[in-house]
C-alpha cells in the first residue's frame, strides 16, 4: 500500500517535471506523434489498397476457375490461319474433357463471343455480343439491373431476346426505358428483356473500348443465328476469326479443390494445345498472391515508417540525457533525501513513456483523419483496422521505454556527492 | 547518560588519484551521544566534508566500522543506506541544495515523499515546519524567489521533515553574511534545546561557539576533541 502510493508519486513527479518544461516536452512528443502517425497512415492506405483488390477478386468467385479464349499473338496465329480464317481458342471437345475430368465441378457456364454493331434506329454503336445460358448470370457475376436474363425457355425456343449493360443502353437508348425495345443486331431483331450492371471483369481479350458495350443474348440463339465466326475489320482489311468457346467458368465445391483442378486444366490444356491460345484465370491464386505481396509491402511500409520512430526515439533520449545532466544536482539532492536508484529510474521513465504515450495518442487521435484526407485528395481508399491503431501505440510506449531506460540508468548510476557537486 | 547514537571506530577514507592515495579520514574514532551539539571544525582539506558525508551515509568508509543508533552501517548496499538516509538523517548544505522549479512547502516535503508518507499527511507537516522556521508567508514560493538566509530556513525545515536522528550540517553559514548566519543559528540553538542531536562543520569561530563540544581535524584525524566556552558552562551548571 505504501509502496503503491509512493510508485503513484512518483508519476506525478515525473509528470510534474514534464510541465515545467511545457515546449521542450510538447517537442519531443511531436516526433513521436510523427513517427506513430506516418505509422498508422501508411498501414491505413496499404489495408485500403490491398482491400479493394482483394474485395474485386473476391468478385470472381474464390472457387471458380475461368478460361478465356484468346488470340495468340502474331507469329503464333500465322500458321493456324487457314483460307483466311484465324481458329483459335477453347473447342467444344475442350470443354467436354475439362468438365468431364474436373474433380469436384459443382457448375459450370460456357459463353461464346462475337463483334457485331447493334442498333436503334439511325444509332450504330460496336458492341460485343455474348451468348450465355441462364447460370452465366450467377457464375459471370453479373448484377441485373432490370428487367430479366437469359431463361430456359430463351434457350428451348431460340428467342431473339437481349439483356444490355446498362451504358450501353444509355447510348442506345438516351433517357427512354430499353426495356421491351427493339434493337437489330447482325440482320436480326432482338427484344431488350433486361439489364446489367457493367461487370467488374469480363472476359480475357475484350477490347477495352468495347468493354463496356456488352449484350447477352441466349447461347442457342448465338449458335442458331451467327455461328462461330466473327469478323474482325481492321481498317480496309477484313479478317474472319473461329473460336467456339469464348469463355469457360467453372465452380468447384470449395476453395482447397480449386488449385488442384487449375493444375488439371493447365495440364490437359497444355496438352491438346500447341499454342498459347487461352488464358486461366484462378482467382483464389490471385487472392493469394495479392495477400502475399501484401505482407511484403507492409514490412517494407512498416520498416519505413519504424525509422521515422526509431528517429522520435533518439530524439526523446537526447532529451531526456540532457535532461539527466541539467538534473543532476537535482538528483543528488533526491539521493541524499532518501530516493533510492529504483525511485530515481522510474521518474525518468515515467518522464519517457508519458512522451511517447502522449505523443502516441495525439498520433492515432490524427490517425483517424487518414482515410478521409487520403481518399478525397488521393482518390485510393484507407481502412483503418484495431491493429492499425494498437501496433504504432504499442510500439510507441515500447521506444519510449527504451530510449527512457538508459538515460534513467545513467541518472540513477550517478554517485550522490558527485551529482551534489554538480553545477 | 544519554545514549551512543554515533559510534565510529577506525574510520578510513582513502581517494586512489592514479599513482598517489589521498588519505581524508585517517583511523577516526568518535562517540557522539543523543541530544549533543557537535562543531567539526579544521582547515581546508581536512577531512571535515568527508567524515560529514559519512556520518550521514552519503559515503562509503574504505575501512573501520560505523554504528548509527546501534545499527552496523558500513555494510550496507546502496538500497539500505538510501533507507538511512531517509529515515534517520537530516542534511543542511552550504548551497541550500533546493529543487528550484518547485515550491518551498514541496521541497520541504521531498524526504517524506520518498518515505512514502501518503499527500494528505504530507502537508500538514510541510506546512508545520514551514511555520517553524519561519517562512509561514512564503510557504508557495519557489527558493529563486528567496533571500539566501531564507533558503537556509527552508533547508533546515526539510532536513527536520523526517523527524531525523542526526541533523548534519556541513558548513551552512558559508554562503550567508553574519546577520543571516546569526539567525540561522539561532535556529539550531533552538533545535538543540528541543533535544535534537547535531553535528554541523565550519570553519569560523563563531559558528563553533554555538555548540557544546567541538572536534578538530588535521590531516584526517581528530586533532582535539573539547567542550566549548558554552559546553563548559553548561556542564558546570549541570554538576552543582
Ligand atoms: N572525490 C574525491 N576524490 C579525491 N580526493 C578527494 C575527494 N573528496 C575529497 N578528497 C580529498 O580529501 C581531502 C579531504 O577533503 P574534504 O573532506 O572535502 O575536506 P574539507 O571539507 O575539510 O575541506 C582533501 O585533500 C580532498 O582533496
Ligand atoms: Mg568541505
């Protein structure tokens, strides 16, 4: 009880020493409030970052795999040029073998694309066309925005029925409703049934300026009415592409079967392929990778921002040193009163951590304007996690402690005629 | 008879300085008994400082033996002589030796506070001896705002805090002039008529005078050890 209450003192001593030296004090804390801030800041905008990336790949599915059709580049495509046709990609035999031999498919979805121009009235707008069944909707991670997808009963009875993402209904359309409009699209009349939103990621190859102008239609209608073949005009020449599967979407029952089927679909597509002509996209990979670099680049923001600590560290030891020496006498008198080393060590200690925690605390009471600040004038979102705010304090008290105790040792070690002696 | 309160018994104090050895104390031998006044008086470079700061545990013997109210001294750890301090000395400096970013009732408190004494009892105290040595109206001042026989005042308020076996005093007139000096010993007078047992070191004459028995130092040993022109007198007046 005694002892407690003399500990308690003690704190206020320190404490009370600290005010009568409000700038210098209010100083040193600042570099503390720095280092733990640019801490906080830095872990903030990379949790935002790696948030955002792992909340779209997260989009994809974590237990899909896809398979994009792509075309190979130039000098591998020369030789599969046939009579002035380009075949490439996923065939249909592909497709069977893939589904056929995947361990744990729960459901999978084919879709099929071509280039075409759709249009309303005297508008004329290049679109991308993709025939898709009913399950696309949920396995593509489409959000529907009105109307209706593609239905069975689409595909039984081959319907001209079209679903257009929502931009490029704007453009077709301007502010009417598209919805039971017609639009012609490759010779044929299509019936608009409903709306998307623009996913997040649609499909390897998709020329980015025609990413946005995208239209499902039933794949049965797409096979009926235009085939494989799409045709590509690059400026006066025209070419002719086959390709007979554009996209391949498979879910697999969980996550830990899903790197064991990529490494399936990499080997029997390597096999019956010679050329680089798809593309495997595994999202929990990527998820993967994404976490890993991740942790790179928080210990490398960490080591940053920890220097900038360290450096508010020596600056609370240079001051409590110098502190020390202008004390000395002080601390003779103390010694000679009674004040044992362990009573002299803990009011320079207390001194150092109250710093730090103060400085720690204004540093995270900042803290909190980083995301705001960050995502108005960085336009990059921040997030500010519990770990977050508890490791920079954390490590703030422990700078403290340290860069207290040697100063504090120093103090106490003095010999009391010695420190009386003192100027 | 009173009782020993101090009992040295070959006391040596040696300072290795390279090659030569200082000796400061040199095989002291001293008995000073409760409620007496002591003066250690002796030229520069005697050894007064040092015997003082070892009577008051402040330093180290290199040899012989030191009993403090019946309790072996010389042996004791840092930790243990810093609780003697605390507990059983009371020290007046030349140089006033004050805190001076705080308050003349806080400096007087800082040996109760390391005795552990809780605030609420600290104060009354700090208060009380503030009142004795007469600085009643400044007991809020900081010492910077104090006369130099003030400052003393308060020095002496603080070595009585922890009601001390031993008040030591290691020349505290050095720094006043003799109006101021006079006062402050008159101070001492007083706390030797209520009893308490001290020891003070000086060079002048008339410092010595005020007390009962003075010990002269040369060369690190006791030199003479006599009753004083008031010593003698009392003594006197005690026998008829
Ligand atoms: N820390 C020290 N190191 C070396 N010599 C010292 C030390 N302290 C005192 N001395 C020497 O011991 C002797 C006695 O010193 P001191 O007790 O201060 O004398 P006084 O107080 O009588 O003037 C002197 O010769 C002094 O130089
Ligand atoms: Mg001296």
């Amino acid at each position: 009880m005694k002892g407690l209450n003399k500990v308690g003192d003690i704190v206020l001593l320190g404490l009370s020493s600290l005010a009568v030296h409000k700038v210098r004090s209010g100083l040193t804390a600042m570099g503390i409030l720095f280092g733990v801030w640019s801490v906080i800041a830095m872990l903030a905008i990379n949790e935002g970052a790696s948030y955002e990336s792992q909340q779209s790949l997260r989009q994809m599915g974590s237990d899909n795999l896809l398979i994009d059709s792509v075309k190979p580049s130039a000098d591998e495509s020369g030789a599969a040029q046939a009579r002035g046709v380009l075949n490439y990609g996923i065939t249909w035999s592909d497709q069977r073998t893939l589904i056929d031999n995947l361990p744990g498919v729960v459901r999978w979805t084919a879709a099929h694309r071509t280039q075409k121009s759709a249009q309303n009235g005297t508008k004329l707008i290049p679109c991308q066309v993709i025939g898709a069944s009913p399950n696309y909707l949920d396995l593509g991670r489409l959000a529907l925005v009105a109307g209706r997808f593609v239905s069975e009963a689409d595909q039984t009875l081959c319907r001209n029925t079209a679903i257009l993402t929502v931009s490029l209904a704007r453009r077709l359309f301007g502010p009417d409703d598209p919805l039971d409009k017609v639009i012609r699209l490759g010779g044929e009349s299509f019936r608009v049934v409903g709306l998307v939103d623009q996913p997040s990621r649609t499909m390897a190859a998709v020329p980015s300026e025609l990413a946005m102008n995208l239209i499902f239609i039933p794949s049965a209608t797409d096979k009926n009415r235009f085939g494989e073949f799409t045709v590509i005009n690059t400026g006066s020449s025209r070419s002719r592409e086959r390709v007979e599967v554009s996209q391949l979407i498979v879910q697999l029952a969980d996550e830990k079967t899903v790197l064991n089927a990529a490494k399936v679909v990499r080997s029997l597509l390597s096999r019956s392929h010679d050329k680089r002509d798809y593309d495997i996209t595994v999202p929990l990979e990527l998820i993967e990778q994404r976490a890993k670099q991740r942790r790179l680049w928080n210990i490398m923001f960490f080591t940053v921002a920890s220097i900038s600590l360290l450096v508010g560290g020596i600056g609370i030891m240079n001051i409590m040193l110098a502190s020390v020496t202008e004390r000395t006498r002080e601390i003779g008198i103390r010694r000679a009163l009674g004040a044992k080393r362990r009573d002299i060590i803990v009011q320079f200690l207390v001194e150092a951590v109250t710093l730090t925690t103060v400085g720690g605390l204004t540093g995270i009471a900042l803290g909190f304007a980083v995301p705001p600040v960050v995502q108005t004038l960085l336009k990059i979102p921040a997030l500010l996690p519990a770990a977050t705010m508890i490791i920079p304090f954390l490590m703030a008290v422990i700078v403290g402690l340290i860069s207290g105790l040697y100063p504090a040792m120093r103090a106490a070690q003095l010999d009391p005629i010695e420190a009386l002696r003192h100027e | 008879m009173m009782k020993e309160l101090v009992r040295l018994e070959s006391i040596s104090k040696r300072y290795v300085m390279g090659r030569t050895v200082v000796t400061a104390l040199d095989e002291v031998s001293l008995s000073i008994h409760e409620g007496e006044y002591v003066a250690i008086m002796g030229h520069s470079g005697s050894g007064k400082s040092t015997m003082l700061n070892v009577l008051g545990c402040l330093d180290k013997p290199t040899s012989g033996r030191y009993l403090l109210g019946g309790l072996d001294v010389s042996t004791m750890d840092d930790a243990a002589l810093s609780d003697v301090r605390g507990r059983r000395i009371g020290f007046v400096f030349q140089s006033f030796n004050l805190i001076p970013q705080i308050s003349v009732l806080a400096n007087i408190e800082v040996p109760l506070f390391y005795l552990g004494m809780p605030r609420p009892q600290r104060h009354p105290r700090s208060s009380a001896l503030a009142d004795l040595v007469g600085l009643g109206h400044r007991k809020d001042h900081k010492p910077t705002e104090l006369s130099g026989g003030q400052r003393q005042r308060v020095a002496v308020a603080r070595a009585l805090a922890n009601d001390p076996l031993l008040i030591l005093a290691d020349e505290p007139t050095g720094n006043l002039d003799t109006r101021t000096s006079q006062e402050i010993m008159e101070l001492f007078d007083d706390l030797y008529r209520r009893g308490r047992t001290i020891i003070l070191v000086t060079h002048e004459d008339d410092v010595a005078g005020h007390a009962r028995r003075v010990v002269r130092l040369k060369d690190g040993k006791v030199d003479s050890d006599s009753l004083s022109a008031r010593g003698l007198a009392e003594s006197k007046a005690a026998q008829t």
